[in-house]
C-alpha cells in the first residue's frame, strides 16, 4: 500500500527542524521529540545557534544517532545521550 | 585564502563556500576541492582520509554530487581507528543507500565490527545497519544481533533492540528470532531498553495475531511499568516538563492499545489505570499533552468502559480549549474519528466546536467546519444552521462550497418545517449562490412545487430576492421559475406571511426582460426567463403583446437553445392558441430522480355509460390489464378503487412529448362549442398528431361571462366501446366569473378501428347558488377528428 506521511515542522529562534512521521504517529509526541533534540544541541553547544549546526554539522549526526536510531527513541534520558563516546 | 595545493581543514571549507557571493563562486570552489579530494582518494592517504570525506559529506549535503567517495566510505570504516570508523559508517549511511551498488561490501565490515568487543564501535555498526541495512544485509547479520541483546552492555543492549525493529520491518520472517528474548528484556530497569522493547513488541504482534496473542499476557506488566512511571518514578534524567519519560509512556500505552483491542480481558486490566493517566498528567506543557493524547487514542480503541470514553472524549473537548493550535488541531481530527461511533459525546461539545469555525487558520475551520456538520441533528439544527449561515457569510471561498452544500444537506434532512426549509435554502442561494451544487435548483423547485400552501409566501420572496440582484444564477433559475410558474399568486391578493407586496404586471414582465436581457445569466437561465414569460401570458389579466414580442425577438437569438424555445413559443401563440392554455399549466410534481409522473388514470364510479381510464397499453397484455380493458368494454363502471387523485394543484397532466412540435398538421380542425347556458359555455378542440393516426386528442375549454362564479365543475364524457378514453386532470374545479381564467381539460382518445366518433359529455357544476347537472351527446363532430 501507499504511504502517507505528515510533515511536522518546529521553530526554535532562527532554526526551523522538519520531520515526517507516518500516519501511525502521535503528532503532539513527535514535536516534543523534534524539542528534546533542540535542547540537545543546546546543552552540547551551549545555546545552540545556526553556524554551530554548519560548522559541526558530524556532529550534530552523532548526537542524534545517540537519541534516534532507525526511526524510533533510543534514548530518553539527556544525560545518557551527552555522555555517549 | 589558503594555497590550493595544501588540504584545507574542513571548518576552513566551510568558511570559503560561505563567502562564495554568487551560487557561481560557490560551484567554483567546490568543484575546485572535489578535484582535491578524488586526486587524495586516488593517492589512498590514510591519514586525511575521514578529514576528505567529511568535506565529501558536507557538500553533498548542499546538494553536489558525491559518489565518488563510496569506496572511501568503504576503506575508512574498516579502518582500525575511532575516527575514521565514525566518519565513514556516516558516509555510509548518507551516501550508501540500498540503491548503490556498493551498498552490499559494508556488510563484512558491519559484522566484524558487531563481534569485537569495543561498545562504540558496536554502536556505530548497529546504527547504520538500522539506518540502511537491506533485506539481504539483515538476513546476513540477524543472529549477530540477536547475541547483543545479551551484552551485559546497556548502551549495547538498547542499540540492538532497535536494529532488531528494524531487521523485522525489512524481512519480518525473522521475528521468530526476535520474539523471545522480548520478554526477558522487559525487566529491565534502563528507559531505553524498555522503550525499544516496547517499540520491539508492538512492531511483532502488528505483524502478526500469534505473537499479539503471546503478548496478551503481558499487559500486567506493562500496567505495572507504566504505573510506577506515572506514580512513584520521579527521575529527574528521565523528566520532561514534569511528566516522567512521557516518550516511554507514549510508547506503553501504544502497544496497550493493540493489546486490548478486540479483547475484553486485557480491556479490562488496563482500565484502572488508564483513567488514572488521563486524570493526573499535567497538562501545561505539550509533554503531558502528548502522553494525554495517546492515552485518549488508547480508550477509544479498546474495549473500554462507557465513562471512559466519556472521559476521553471530554478531554478532547478540553482540548478545543487550549490556546496551542497544535493541540486544538489534534483535537479537531481525533472528535472527527468519533463523531460517529460516540455522537452523544461529541455532541456535548458542540458550542466549543461552533467557535472553533472562526479560527484564522484554515486548517481549524475546515476541520471544525466537517466537524459540525456531522453534529447536526434534528433537535440543534435550527441553532446549528443560523451559526453555519452566518459563517457562510464570512468564510474563505475555498470553504463554501462545502459549507453551503453542508447546510443544504442538513436542511434535507431535519427541516422542521417546509417554510423553514425554503427560507433556509433561500438564503444559502443568496449568500453563495455560485457555490452550491447543481441539484439546488432542482431540489428548491421540488420542493416549492410540493408545498401548495406555501406557494405564494415562496413566489413573493423570490420575486423580492430577484429584484434585489440578478446575478447569482442558482437563484435567478429558481426565482424565474416559480415567477412563470405562480405569477397568479404574485400579482393577486396578499400572503399573511410576507409583507405586503404591490406587484405590478409590468413590473414582473420587466424584471423577467432584464434576466433574460443581462449578461451576467447562463444560457440556461436565459431558458428558464423565457418559459416563464411564456407561461405568464396565461397567468395574467393583461394583453400579452408585450410577451408575444419579446418572444418574437428571441426567434433570432445567436444561442440556439433560446431560438428553438422562441420560435416553438412563438407558433404556440399564432398557431395553437387554443392549446396555449393547456400547455402551460402548472407544472405537475417531478418525483425525485427525474422521472415523468406516469399519467393517471381517473375513474368515476357515477353511471354506467361513463368509460373506465386505462393506461395506453404498450405492453403485452398482462393478466391484470386484461380486468381493466373489460371494464372498458362493459358498461358498468363498477366500484374499482380509484388510483389516488393526481396530488398537485389543479396540474393537467400533458405529455409535452405527444403534443405537435414546430410542423404544424395537415390542417387544423375546427373548433366546436358544443353547450351553452347562462353565461358558460364549453368548447371543444381537436387535435390528430401526425405521427399516431389513432389518437385524438380533445381539449375542453369552460369560459364563464356571467356575473357569477361556476364552482365544483366537473366534467365527463364517454365513447363507445371500441374506443379508449383518457380523462385528464382539469385545471381545476372554478371557471370565474366575468370571463375570469377559463378552465380546461384535456381528453385522450385513442381510435384504433377508425370508427366514427361519438361523445357523451355530462356536466355538473354550481351556478348562482344552484347546482346544476347536465347530460348530452356531442352533435355535429368533425369528420376529421376520426377519418
């Protein structure tokens, strides 16, 4: 069958972060999932702006390679995510 | 600017593609680095490898090609550093897909590193085989996967858990391997290996109902995680705006709701607890939104207790209230999915869902607006209409549409009276009459045309409503129509109804002229104007000069429809005079779907000679025909219950398709008077059309010159028995006084044995105070109304 997804798209001062979701989603959950990477960003960068992203953009991989993995949460404790090599 | 020669440092990369001014410059120094780094590839140095290739990443990233660097991708991540493993499984997973060809050489690569001990580079392995691992590649590499779930690791443990969703999304044969560690793996303590086994157990038993049975019995455990979560678990790592974990309670009350669905049992167990999530999460931030929002999908699904479902919808009504549009949104669609099976509910909120039509953002009103058209019933609808007038009034014009076939519908279906229903639709075609559905028209004229008291109210409010603005054309159509159809009523007398209302003659016939004059009416308004200027001639007192001409003028309309209706008009006026008024009777009731009223037959049960109506027959002789044709020949009319009269008011039943059309016969034949007395007098008119020899076809004319009225007339006849006799509906039962409307009726004759004609006619009616019967046989018929 077709897939149909949702886009969902959040604003956080100059950055804007878009994510798709399946129709299965939990639209409110999945804005609170595009927050916590954004608080993510902020606590490893310190207030995290656009050219931290640019300049670090690995980086910024890695970090949500430590909360997402393969579509779903991995992890939902910050503290882990940061910590991870 | 650095030397070209030297490998620039990937910050320093990014920092001249930035100051590029024009995409050009930008193309250039990019161009310029990729030279760079396939020459680096080329010369294979390790040491700048992952430095070249997160150059590589970067500028794929903007959108240049990059597949030159797939085998580097390749070589870094079987390098033995850190470093290098890292940027290289990136470039896999951005620029290694299923689609490449090279895609299938990370696979040893993958599984080495799966096997040796160091956790981070597990995790690396694990990750990219989740991002992009192909069928093949997870068939290859399951059991490695399956032995991580035992690592003592956690970091370990809850990466492959997620690799093992993936791997059963690919190729879901394999969740016989994935299925039984999941129970063991609940009982852990770490959040994240809960959310994946959680994620794990709902991804097998949505694939398939033997797992989803096996985990059945796993609801009181997850009752009782989600509970301590809920309750005692206050982990300030694990916290979001105070709501303890809520991804993980999201993820729990998902897989509760395959797991009750259909099942009383598990329904059951969850639903303590579930009420107590919807009471006591916080609600002032969109965390414990969210997890209020899955618990509300989660009752709605399963089979839960009627005050829960209460509850939950109630909870969505709240959130209707809450100033974030995301959430009045989610609210919006979810009510949308229950207003069916949980209508009392919804209907609770109602006055909330109404406010939420005038929200600014179209994707709330257009939502709130299919929200409220399914709470429309027969009790709110008067209130529910007014709401939905007034935002027809005022809402985008994308919307009208639907609203205005909305209320259409709703007015169908709950009018309470037919008044209201017509004043309803009425304004609809005001407020948007290009927006509505092309059945308006007809459904307003069927339903005037059924609602004979309301006759005059509906004619004097159009005719108000067209002299207003002429431009909507739904209304216009219907408007012309019932002026054409009840200008009688216009012009006479007063409607308690409607304020009084001095209509001039020349007023209506001039407000015809203009629709049919302006620019702004379609072709087939212009058709309606016209027949109603036509039908008019007979409606009103005065001469119809003014009709014939403008008839006349259309005869050479452009438009080819108009001109045909013109002309035919037109030789009704000249040539078939004595049948214009037959013609242009009211218009009997359509049935709904179009099809023609059948013509009825009309017994009367008075005396013996008079002669059964029968219908034509075209058919075989059927054995039920057979009864009435007898009657027909014998001269009893006996007590057979007549079929009920023909409902609408005073319409002679003409079957327009039977009548001449523009070739005029050989002839016409002679009119006859055939009685006369005190001031009535009765005329006969006879017409053969051309293409059935047989049938004749006798119009009644009454005129009454006398001071007084002819009331109750009725009129019958009877022939001889060869012949078949149709009487038609009169137009009606007064023939006023003073040479008033005359009244007539049209009679069918059908000769098939060519036998002379011979007609009895017997009157009755009051005159002056008396009643008055008269019997006698019709002298002197032309011969050519049966040669």
């Amino acid at each position: 069958g077709t897939l149909s997804y949702s886009l969902l798209y959040s604003q956080h001062a100059s950055l804007y972060f878009c994510c798709a979701i399946g129709d299965q989603g939990n639209e409110l959950i999945t804005l609170e999932i595009i927050h916590h990477y954004v608080e993510l960003l902020d606590k490893y960068f310190g207030s995290v702006c656009e050219l931290d992203i640019i300049f670090n953009f690995e980086k910024a991989y890695f970090i949500l390679d430590e909360f997402l993995l393969g579509g779903e949460v991995l992890e939902t404790s910050k503290k882990n995510v940061l910590k991870a090599p | 600017m650095v030397a070209s020669s030297s490998s620039l440092k990937l910050q320093d990369l990014i920092q001249e593609i930035r100051e590029a001014k024009t995409q050009a410059q930008e193309r250039e120094v990019i161009q310029k680095e990729c030279a760079h780094i396939r020459a680096s590839f080329r010369d294979g140095d390790p040491l700048h490898r992952h430095r070249q290739l997160a150059k590589l990443l970067y500028v794929h990233l903007l959108g240049y090609p990059a597949h030159f660097g797939q085998m580097e991708c390749l070589k870094l991540i079987a390098s033995p550093r850190f470093t290098d493993k890292r940027v290289g499984y990136l470039g896999a997973m951005l620029l290694l897909d299923e689609r490449q060809d090279a895609h299938l050489l990370i696979t040893n690569s993958i599984k080495n590193d799966l096997s040796q001990g160091i956790q981070a580079v597990q995790g690396l392995a694990l990750c990219t085989l989740s991002a992009t691992g192909s069928a093949e590649m997870c068939r290859d590499l399951a059991t490695e996967v399956e032995k991580l779930l035992l690592q003592p690791s956690a970091y370990v443990r809850k990466k492959a858990v997620l690799t093992a969703v993936h791997m059963i999304r690919k190729v879901p044969e394999l969740s016989d391997i994935f299925l039984p560690p999941c129970a063991q793996l609940l009982h852990d303590d770490h959040h994240g290996i809960l959310l994946g086994t959680t994620t794990l157990i709902t991804e097998l038993c949505e694939r398939s109902p033997a797992a989803l049975k096996h985990f059945r019995k796993m609801v009181p455990q997850l009752v009782h995680i989600l509970r301590t979560l809920v309750t005692t678990g206050y982990s300030k790592e694990h916290s979001i705006s105070g709501v303890s974990d809520p991804f993980l309670q999201v993820q729990i009350l998902r897989l509760l709701r395959i797991l009750g669905r259909n099942h009383e049992e598990s329904s059951e167990t969850m639903n303590d607890l579930l009420a107590q999530v919807a009471t006591n999460t916080d609600t002032s931030r969109n965390a414990g939104n969210a997890v209020l929002f899955e618990t509300v999908l989660t009752i709605m699904d399963i089979r839960s207790a009627a005050g829960l479902r209460v509850l939950a919808v109630n909870i969505l009504g709240r959130f209707l209230l809450n100033t974030d549009r995301n959430i009045r949104y989610v609210a919006l669609t979810s009510l949308l999915r229950l207003v069916q099976s949980d209508h009392s509910a919804v209907q609770r909120h109602r006055p909330t869902v109404v406010e939420c039509l005038w929200e600014p953002d179209g994707s709330l009103s257009r939502r709130a607006l299919e929200l409220s058209l399914a709470l429309v019933n027969s009790s709110n609808v008067q209130a529910m209409t007014q709401e939905l007038q007034g935002f027809l009034e005022s809402c985008p014009p994308d919307l009208q549409a639907n609203c205005a076939s909305g209320i259409l519908l709703a007015a169908e279906r709950f009018a309470p009276t037919k008044r209201w229903h017509i004043d309803t639709t009425l304004r609809v075609l005001t407020t948007a009459g290009t927006h509505v559905r092309d059945d308006a028209v007809a459904n307003l004229t069927q339903l005037i045309g059924g609602a004979q008291e309301l006759h005059a109210y509906s004619v004097r409010r159009l005719y108000s409503a067209l002299a207003e603005d002429i431009s909507q054309q739904p209304l216009v159509q219907v408007a012309t129509w019932c002026i054409g159809e009840y200008g009688d009523l216009l012009l006479e007398g007063s409607c308690e109804e409607t304020e009084p209302l001095q209509v001039e003659e020349e007023e209506v016939l001039a407000l015809l002229e203009r629709v049919l004059q302006s620019h702004m009416s379609l072709p087939a308004t212009r058709g309606y104007a016209l027949t109603a200027l036509v039908k008019l001639s007979t409606r009103l007192r005065g001469d119809n000069n003014r009709i014939r001409q403008v008839v006349s003028i259309y005869r050479s309309c452009l438009d080819v429809e108009l001109q045909q209706r013109a002309v035919e008009y037109n030789t009704l006026f000249r040539k078939y005079d004595h049948m214009r008024a037959a013609i242009l009777e009211k218009i009997p009731l359509v049935e709904r779907g179009g099809s023609q009223v059948d013509e009825e037959a009309k017994e009367s049960k008075e005396t013996a000679q008079l002669s059964e109506a029968a219908p034509v027959p075209t058919e075989p002789q059927a054995s039920k025909l057979l009864d009435l044709l007898d009657l027909l020949d014998g001269p009893s009319g006996d007590a057979q219950h007549p079929p009920p009269l023909d409902p609408t008011p005073g319409g002679a039943l003409i079957h327009l398709l039977n009548l001449p059309c523009a070739p005029p016969p050989p002839a016409p034949i002679p009119n006859l008077k055939v009685f006369e007395r005190e001031g009535l007098q009765l005329d006969l008119s006879f017409v053969r059309p051309p293409g059935t020899p047989t049938l004749l076809l006798i119009t009644v004319t009454a005129t009454n010159t006398s001071g007084g009225d002819v009331t109750h007339f009725i009129c019958q006849a009877a022939v001889p028995k060869s012949f078949q006799l149709q009487l038609q509906a009169p137009s009606g039962d007064t023939v006023p006084a003073q040479g008033g409307l005359p009244m007539t009726q049209l009679l069918r004759i059908l000769n098939p044995k060519k036998a002379p004609l011979r007609l009895k006619l017997r009157l009755t009616y009051n005159h002056f105070g008396q009643s008055v019967q008269e019997i006698f046989e019709v002298n002197n018929l032309p011969v050519e109304a049966w040669q």
